[in-house]
C-alpha cells in the first residue's frame, strides 16, 4: 500500500517537475509567447495546443514512472495517477475559471486518464515480454 501511494506520489512529482521546466524553456526560448503573470489574456491558440500537446507526453511519462515505481499493477496504478490528475485538474479549473478557455481546461482533465493508463500500458509485463502475445494466442497459460 505504502509503494502504491510513494508510486501515484512520485509519478505526479515528475509531472509537475517537468511542467515546469518546459513553462520555463518556452519562456526562455520564445520571450513573449506566455502571458505575463497577472495579465488577462490567454497565450494563442497555437501555442495552447502545443501545450496540450506537450502535456500529453507528459501525462504519459508520468504514468510510465508511476507503473514503474509500483512494480506491479501498472495499469491500476496508472490509473490511480490519472484519478488524481482529473481531481487536481478539477480544482485548478474553479481556481482559474476565466484565466484559460474552458475548451483547454476540459481538454487537459478528459485527457489525464487516458494519457495515464498509456503510459503505465508502456510498463506493462505483456509489453516487456514479447512471447506473451504469442503464447496468449495459442491459449497457453501463464
């Protein structure tokens, strides 16, 4: 139990640790592309969706380093940190109801399961042992 909650823990760490950094390389490599703090206007819709995009992939990792640190039950793990992205996703959309279009915010929390459980499928027993899916198919068990 403890390794579970150490792993969901670890993984949203890794999440947000990145976020921020990649906040920090736009800022530095692309003056002007982000609004300044305090300022009421939204960053492009390019730049929104690169964002999105980017989030993703890191949704993704942190569900591979969340299903690694738990070693087992990636999927269920995964799943978990996923559970407590839409959760914090939530809150931080009633904390910042007006500073992002709603279209981005809903995006960001419809994607955080999925993106997840894809990342901890990477880290999956099947995917690390490529006889599973032949022995499965000719009904072997394991």
């Amino acid at each position: 139990m403890v390794r579970s909650v150490i792993a969901v823990v670890v993984g949203y760490m890794v999440l947000a640790v990145a976020t921020i950094a990649k906040f920090a390389a736009i800022q530095a490599l692309f003056p002007g592309a982000l609004p300044a703090p305090g300022e009421d206007i939204f960053p492009s819709t390019f730049w929104l969706l690169a964002i999105l995009t980017s989030d993703v992939a890191l949704m993704i990792a942190a569900g591979f380093v969340t299903a690694m640190v738990a070693g087992r039950s990636p999927i269920v793990h995964a799943a978990a940190l996923g559970t407590m992205m839409v959760a914090l996703g939530l809150m931080s959309m009633g904390m910042h109801w007006l500073q992002e279009p709603m279209w981005y915010q809903i995006t960001l929390v419809a994607i955080a399961i999925p993106a997840a459980v894809t990342g901890g499928s990477l880290r999956s027993p099947q995917r690390a042992d490529p006889t599973w899916a032949n022995e499965r198919a000719r009904g072997v068990p394991r």
